[in-house]
C-alpha cells in the first residue's frame, strides 16, 4: 500500500486527493493546508485522511511514502526539494518551480534522496496526446514541420504568474513530448490588461535545432474556450482538440505533392480525414495511476523531474524575452 498526502487543497488540490483516494493500492492518508476553512470544507469528503495545518506533519510521518504539492507555482521549487529531503517521493504540480535554478535543486535533491520526482504535465498523460505521439513517432506524418497550439479562455485572473506560465506550462511540456528536444531560439510578446504587469495574453514562438518550429498562443482574456494543438508533417497534419467530446483527435491526409508533368513544381493533395480511436478515460486519473505504479515499481516518471527541468527552462527562457519585449526600445512600425 502506497500512502500519498496531498498538500494544498485549494483549486486543484481536491482533484488529485480525489483520485489517490480511489486508486487501488494507494491510501489518501494526509490532507494539508494552511486555512482552517479549507480543511473543514474536505474534512467529510476525505474521511480516511488525517487533516494537518503544517507540511511538517507529513514530513514526521515515517511511513508516508509520497507527497504530492498542489500549492501556489512559486512554492513549487522550494516544497519540493525540502519533501524530498526529507526521503519522500514527490509528485509536483506543473511547473516544478518559478526558476531555473530552483528546478534543479529539486531535481539534485531527488537524486541525492534516491527519490521520485514527477512533475503533473496532466496533457502528456492524454490518451489523445498519447494516440498523437505515436502516430508522430510511426511516421505517419512524415517529418514534423512546425507545431502550433491554442490555450485561450475567458478564465481566471491570476495575481501570482502570468497567462505564459499559468497556460503555457501545458503546451510547452506537450510541443517538447512530440519534438523530442528542447528549442535553441525562443521568443515572446505579450500584453497586460487587467492586472498590470500580469500578461492576460501571450504569443510564443520557438525554433529546435531540427529545424521544428512551434508557435504558442495563450490567453484567460477570449471570448472561446480553446485548448487545441496542430502537428504539420510532411505527409499529413493532425489536430488534438480537447473541446471536442468524441473527435478528440483528427488526421488530414493534406499537402504538396510533387507533379508529374514538371519538374520541381508542386499540386494541393486533399485526401481523407479520419479520427483514430482515443482512449476515454481521465487523464488525471492516468497520471495519478503513474505515480503510485512507479512507485511501486521502481519506474522512472514520463513527465520525471528533467522533463520537469526542461520545461522550466524553456518557460524562463521565454520570460525573459517577454520581459524585453516590454522595454520601449521597439522599433515602431
């Protein structure tokens, strides 16, 4: 038996506590947070679990297994490396930490502990994500040419991180899934408009060393609910739309072919399109399932802490052109 606490029960805390609890072989044995309200609020959902106000309690607990933090972003980094130390597996919400170096302490605090880290990127964890990593990875597409995706909501405002790392956590862990390395030109422009300096919007562009391109647009200020990702081959293009209830994932048999009649020219081929059989089942739950069976098993995480690594690096890396975006040095138009 896998005994899990799970700290922070504000908005998204209560879904993992939620689904460790009802996994086979794991026991939801702790619930934290810091506001008494709060914990009275799940006290009747959570009746097996042991209520604490302080991370210590879980912490002095010798046979708790794993940790998992639902906390504020910028806690992340922190959190992680002090529940690791402390010779605890630790799952982290996305992204494992505000900065670089904060990522890597915990992911050499891991290493150092002999510990599990696993970083929640819930939409590596999509069986639609899954189905359209291996039909990228069969060839089926042909060679990937550029990436491009949509996280746009009229959503909530956020005080503590902007619409880049709040959305784009999301999409840049997804783009690196499928690309399979990490982009060597990164670019950012964005624009505060309810609570400034917090960009509500924010438009990324980045380039890998194969020649991939990818382009982000992420905003909690738009009139559509959006999550959707295109993947241009060089045979064929696919969509994973996670609005849509059924045809979560769509393959277009479109693109240039070469024509027989002249050299180097080339015709529009628009053949069929079809949608491959996605799993239904609940990413959250799959990704909660991982934890507990690489734990048990001894596995190493899909989304493990070097992926989590990698995606803050990216993340930082387009922060700080954002931040030069904003300085008046542009060049109007």
């Amino acid at each position: 038996m896998i005994r899990v606490g799970v700290v922070g029960l504000g908005y998204w805390g209560p879904n993992l506590a939620r689904n460790f609890a009802a996994i086979p072989g794991c026991e939801l044995a702790w619930c934290c947070d810091a506001a008494e309200e709060i914990r009275a609020r799940w006290r009747s959902a959570f009746p097996g679990a042991r209520f604490a106000e302080s991370l210590d309690d879980l912490l002095e607990d010798a046979s708790l297994d794993a940790v998992v933090l639902a906390t504020p972003v910028p806690t992340h980094g922190p959190l992680a490396e002090r529940v690791l130390r402390a010779g605890k597996h630790c799952f982290v919400e996305k992204p494992l930490a505000y900065s670089v170096i904060d990522a890597e302490r915990a992911v050499a605090a891991a290493e150092a502990a002999d510990r599990l880290l696993m970083v929640g990127h819930l939409l590596v964890y999509h069986p639609g994500v899954s189905k359209l990593r291996e039909i990228a990875d069969s060839g089926e597409l042909g060679d990937i040419r550029y990436i491009y995706s949509h996280r746009l909501n009229l959503g909530q405002l956020r005080a503590d991180e902007n619409a880049l790392w709040s959305l784009g956590a999301h999409d840049v862990s997804v783009v690196l899934h499928l690309a399979g390395e990490e982009p060597d030109a990164v670019e950012a422009r964005g624009e505060a408009y309810m609570r400034p300096p917090v960009e509500d919007v924010v438009f990324c562009f980045m380039r890998f060393p194969s020649g991939v391109a990818a382009h982000l647009h992420l905003s909690w200020l738009d009139p559509h609910k959006t999550r959707s990702l295109t993947v241009v081959g060089s045979r064929r293009m696919a969509t994973f739309d996670d609005m849509e209830l059924e045809r979560k994932l769509t393959v277009y048999d479109k693109g240039f072919d070469e024509s027989v009649d002249s050299y180097g020219e080339y015709i529009t081929r628009s053949g069929d399109i079809w949608s491959p059989r996605v799993a239904n089942r609940e990413p959250l739950r799959l990704e909660c399932e991982h934890f507990v069976e690489c734990i048990a098993e001894g596995r190493r995480p899909r989304s493990d802490g070097e992926a989590g690594l990698q995606v803050v690096r990216v993340l930082e890396a387009l922060q700080r052109s954002l931040d030069a975006s904003r300085r008046p040095s542009r060049a109007s138009v």
